[in-house]
C-alpha cells in the first residue's frame, strides 16, 4: 500500500498485481473511468473498483485519462 496516498485522502483498492487508488475529494466526476471500463469501475457494486476484474494494462490505460488525479495506480 502506498502510505503516502493513502496519507493524502486515497482509498486503496487492492489487487493482485496492481492497486488502484482514488481520493473522492478530488474527483471531477468527468465519467471516464465509468465509460473506460465498466467491469474496473461499476457504481453499482460494492466495492465499486474491482482491479482483478480486467486485465492490468487495461487498468492503467483507463486510470491515465482520469484529468483530476483522482485515480491513481500502483503495481505490484
């Protein structure tokens, strides 16, 4: 887990190779997670980020369009 993220406001999301990060405060609400990856992020689950659900490159790819920063990765 990286302590400073979490630190700063992040809740990490853990998965078996990568961990995805995301601080609601900073969230812009801009939709691409959504629209990126509906298996990564879906808001009608619980928790709403499953990043063992596709593969890694598909969770950095979608998580390098977020514009606020509001989603952060980290491998493993």
């Amino acid at each position: 887990m990286d302590k400073a993220l979490t630190d700063a406001g992040y809740r990490c999301y853990t998965g078996e190779k990568i961990d995805v990060y995301f601080n609601t405060a900073v969230c812009q609400h801009s939709g691409n997670c959504v629209r990126g990856s509906g298996k990564l992020f879906n808001l009608k689950r619980k928790p709403w980020i499953a990043p063992d659900s596709v593969d890694m490159h598909t969770v950095q790819r979608v998580i390098d369009t977020c514009p606020s920063g509001a989603l952060k990765y980290r491998l493993k």
